[in-house]
C-alpha cells in the first residue's frame, strides 16, 4: 500500500476522465495512445497501464491452452482485432457524416 505521501488527488470529467499525473506517466512509462485494464477491487478501482514493459512481465503468468484457457498471446491478439474493429467502425461513422 503506498505511503500516504504518494497519494494525489485528481478529478473526473463528466466523461469520466481523469488526467495521470506526469510523474506517474512517466515512471510507467505511458504514453499518448496506451492502454489499460480496469479492474474493480474491493478498496475501489484499479487502473493498470498495457506497456511494453508490463506484457515482457506477464510473459509465462497466463495459463495454458490445455487448461481450456486462452493464452495471454491469444487475448492479446483478439483484444487488438476489436479495437481494429472499432477503429473501423469510427472512421466509417466520421466519412457517413455531411460536411458542414
């Protein structure tokens, strides 16, 4: 649990926003364009970035396919056919709409 002298106090827009500090961005190594898990805990919400570094250290963590589980590769592989998907699905959207 972090000391009490690392907490910062941050605010939400109405989207549900929140700006990271830069000096956690940075020790986290996050950047414009990264992603992150968000998981519901019993002491509330936890934000935890995707990097580089994060997957190299997940590596061997997932389970096997012959647990009947999909592989972290497998997850990771389908997580970025969605957003593909909705990238698609955006850039669809803003080429429908009429000039202004």
């Amino acid at each position: 649990m972090p000391s009490p002298s690392n907490k910062t106090e941050v605010r939400f827009t109405t989207k549900g926003q929140v700006v990271i500090p830069a000096k956690l961005r940075q020790k986290y190594l996050i950047t414009e364009g990264t992603q992150a898990v968000v998981e519901e805990t019993a002491d509330g919400i936890l934000l935890r970035p995707i990097t580089a570094w994060s997957i190299k250290r997940a590596r061997g963590l997932a389970k096997s396919p012959s647990e009947g589980k999909s592989t972290f590769a497998q997850d990771w592989a389908q997580h970025k056919r969605r957003e593909i998907e909705l990238e698609e699905a955006k850039y669809a959207r803003l080429s429908t709409r009429r000039p202004r």
